[in-house]
C-alpha cells in the first residue's frame, strides 16, 4: 500500500517499471534516467484521478498554474513552491508566443487545431523539453551533481533538446546527428546554436549509425557511469507527464460543458504525444476517442486494426514527407499494452520475450487488443498524396498553412470522425519547418516566425566525427561536465 505522508490527504506517485522488476521510486528519481533497470519503461503505479468538479475549478487557470495542478500529482517529491516557480519559467509567453502558450483554433463545424508548435524549435517537442530543462537544473542543484546528456537525432528532438538545456550550467549535451540528410533549416536549428554547453557531433552516416553509437556508449556501464550519461529520449516519463497538461487545456479551452466527451487526433511516431491523451484519459479527461494517425510507416495503424504489432527492420522504414513518424518501432508503445494487459508485469515480460523472439507479438489471439476500444483508440494513415491534398484544402478552406505532420492527422481525423463529434487536431510543427514538401503542394514557401528569416546563414559550430566508438568516447571524455 501506499503511504500518506503527514499532513496530506492524497496518495504519494510511486514509479514501477512495466516489467515488474524495479522497486518504487519517487519522480526526482526516476526523472533523469531512460529505461528501467530491468528494460522496461517506467509508469506511475496508479495514474492520478481528477475528479469532475476539480475540472470545473480549473477553468480559468492560466497554463504555467494548470500545469502546475497536475504536474504536482506526478511529482510529489518537489516543494509545490518550487514546482510553481519551475512551471511558470517553463510556460512563459516569450517562450512560447502567446500566453495560451497552447491556443485553440476552431477550423470547422466540431472541428479545431491546438496549436503546440510556437516554442523555440518551431514542434510541439518544445513544450515538454522546457519543463525537462528546469526540472533538470533543479534536482541537478539540489543533488550537487552534473550530467552528460547523449542523443542521437534526425531533426526535431535534437534541436528542441539543444534549446532547452541552453546555458544550464549543470547539463552538458552532446548530440549526434548525421552529416547529410536533415533540412537545412534543421541542421542551422542545432548548429548555430553558440552555447558554450552544447556540443553537436555530425557522424560521417545515416541516422541509424548515430543510433548504434549512443547504444555502444551507453552499454559500457563504467564509461557511463563515469561521466554520467544521460538520456532525454521520447521515453522519458517527465516528458510523457507534460504533454498531459495541453490535452487538459484544450478540453478546458474548448468550453466543453462537463463531463462533455472531446476526441484528439494525434500526428503519431513513437507513440510518446498521443500516450500523454491515454494518460489524460485515464485521470478522468472525459475524452471520447483518441485518433492515431500514422504515415506509410503504419506499425500502430496495423495494430489497431489487427491486434498483431510488427516492429519494421530498419531497412523497411520510408522516408517519408513526415519524416518526424518515421518510426520502426513505437518506443512508448510498452506503456499502452502494460494497460491493455491488466498492469500485469509478468503477463507484459512474456509479451517482450515474444517479440524480441518472434519480431510480432498478436494481442488479437488473445482478446487482450479489445481493450482498445475501451481505452477509445482508433487509427488511420496517410499517404504523401494525402499529406499534399490536405495541406491545400487546409490552404483554400481555413486560409491556414498546415505542416506535412499535422496533415497527417488531420487527414484521418476528417475520415473518422463521427456526426456531432468534437475533434481538436493536434499541431505537431509549423510548415516553416519543412518547406519543400510546402512549395509542393503549394507552390509557395511557408512564412517564418519573426527571429527565424537568417536562421541557415547564421554561422555554424559543430564538429564532424567517424562513426567510431572510441573517437565518440574520447570527444566526449575530453568535454564532460
Ligand atoms: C516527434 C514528432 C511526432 C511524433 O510524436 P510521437 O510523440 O513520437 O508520437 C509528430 N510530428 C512531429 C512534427 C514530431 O516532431
């Protein structure tokens, strides 16, 4: 059982892996690690309940104090002092454009787009990566330590890393991208970035090679441990816990009567934005369906529709017009079948063993996916056709300049939505960020935010490194915080 600490009237957030094998810690001690020691992903041992009339309560709160509210029920380890403090530097209008920091837009009869593209990278990767950037510095300081953040990227998380640990003094980041394949935009984003604590490492490959390389580093537990490595990928419970906070925003933005049931459409590739709507689901968010939409790399798509999910090989991945869903494997997908079979860590251990044996695992056989559709998934992909049809009706019907990702999910909400349904889109990057797929389907180059127009001219700091492990270690060696 849990423990009620002295003087509080609601439970404290333990953190289990989905595996069964790690015992419960607390958020400050889970929040700058990866994985689960035992290979799983970490998951709160209950989720959060908001009850109908602490939703009534919150409707006129602005972000930073809504994040605030459910960010303390995930992290009941930090002062509620100090959280406010850390949500209110994380969510500021400067920041993020506006101060709705996520705005609503009503495009169409039940139809709307939740803007979460306004930060600093210009994706919605933004508004999670702020908070991880002062929850960091925070219980860094507080534990007078340092850390090495290691990643590998192929355009948007790196960047949005990068520009959330800037200038924090106990954070180092070293992130690898390849030498050719981003956009030139996405490069400048990282490259011309002059903090004297962030290092970028353009390896001679593919995004895959830059992969294989944080993975060799990361299994030499000594050399990680020296230099404390860490990781800030899409797995990271913190990040999941912040994207809950824009769903319950919509809702509330929304004006929804309550208990009124709103449906997501969720742009879809590691499964990380959309399992945040499960999560918000799951505390009580009356949220009718929560719509996945994936691209040609449609790994989620099949599931939903089938029960069986087959991670893709490498090689099988396309590269697409959406390049930010295109994904082998959903890496927080874990913590969706974890619900789907009961919590059932052992039920879940034999499911990995399954796939890891078998490349496929098939909850269809079983009767386990019928869970989905009490969880209110459903899914749909996209085509580049599709991508570009949508980016010009967008164009002509709303007057608005959508980007390939968020077409993606508009797409397959416009197909699957119900009569009378209330569906908000969510936008995952702003076109400025992929232009040439714009003049494709426009024939015009997207806008930039003001502060962007000079962004590739801007002069470049990078190093450029073999695909080699050691030369990897000894960069890092020789920089380390
Ligand atoms: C990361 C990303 C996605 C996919 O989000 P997941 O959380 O991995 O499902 C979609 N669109 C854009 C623009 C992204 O950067």
């Amino acid at each position: 059982m849990r423990a009620f600490p002295a003087g509080r009237d609601e439970p404290v957030t333990q953190y289990i892996s989905t595996r069964g094998g790690m015992s419960p810690l607390g958020f400050c001690d889970i929040l700058l690690g990866g994985l689960a020691p035992d290979g799983g992903l970490v998951v709160p041992e209950r989720y959060p309940s908001i009850d109908a009339a602490t939703l009534q309560a919150w409707r006129d709160l602005d972000y930073p104090t809504l994040a605030f509210e459910l960010l303390r029920r995930f992290a009941d380890d930090i002062p509620h002092a100090d959280l406010r403090r850390l949500a209110a530097a994380s969510y500021r209008a400067e920041v993020f454009g506006s101060p709705e920091v996520t705005p609503l837009r009503q495009l169409d009869h039940g139809l709307y787009l939740l803007g979460l593209s306004h930060g600093p990278t210009l994706a919605f990767k933004d508004i999670a990566m702020q908070l991880l950037g002062q929850l960091f510095e925070y219980v860094l300081e507080r534990r007078q330590q340092f850390l090495n953040i290691l990643g590998a990227t192929s355009g948007d998380t790196g960047s949005s890393a990068e520009h959330a640990m800037l200038g924090k003094e106990r954070v180092r980041v070293f992130m690898l991208s390849p030498d050719i394949g981003m956009s030139p935009f996405q490069r400048a984003q990282m490259y011309a970035l002059q903090a004297p604590n962030v290092f970028n490492v353009a390896v001679r490959g593919v995004f895959d090679d830059c992969q294989d390389l944080v993975k060799a580093v990361s299994e030499d537990a000594q050399f990680k441990a020296r230099y404390r490595i860490g990781a800030v990928n899409s797995i990271n419970w913190a990040r999941i816990a912040a994207q809950v906070v824009y769903y319950f925003k919509a809702w509330l933005a929304l004006g929804a009567k309550p208990g009124q049931p709103v449906s997501f459409a969720v742009p879809t590739g590691n499964f990380g934005n959309v399992c945040a709507g499960h999560v918000a689901r799951q505390m009580g968010l009356p949220i009718h369906r929560l719509i996945v939409a994936t691209n040609e790399n449609d790994v989620l798509h099949q599931f939903f529709r089938t029960g069986v999910y087959r991670p893709r090989l490498g090689h099988q991945v396309q590269r697409t017009s959406s390049p930010s869903m295109d994904i082998s494997k959903a890496s927080n997908f874990e913590r969706l079948v974890f619900d789907l079979v009961g919590r059932d860590p052992q039920r879940l251990s034999a499911l990995w063993r399954e796939l890891g044996q078998r490349g496929e695992i098939d909850l269809g056989a079983s009767g386990e996916v019928a869970a989905v559709e009490t969880f209110g998934f459903v899914s749909g992909s996209s085509s580049h056709a599709d991508r570009l049809r949508v980016i010009r009706q967008a164009r002509g019907d709303w007057g608005l300049l959508l980007d390939p990702h968020t077409a993606d999910g508009i797409k397959v909400a416009l197909e699957e939505r119900q009569p009378g349904e209330q569906v908000i889109c969510l936008e995952t990057a702003l076109p400025a960020k992929f232009e040439a797929t714009i003049r494709e389907a426009l024939g015009e180059t997207p806008p930039r935010p003001p502060g962007y127009a000079d962004l590739e001219s801007r002069p470049q700091r990078y190093d450029l490194l073999e695909a080699d492990v050691d030369a990897l270690k000894a960069y890092i060696a020789g920089r380390a915080g």
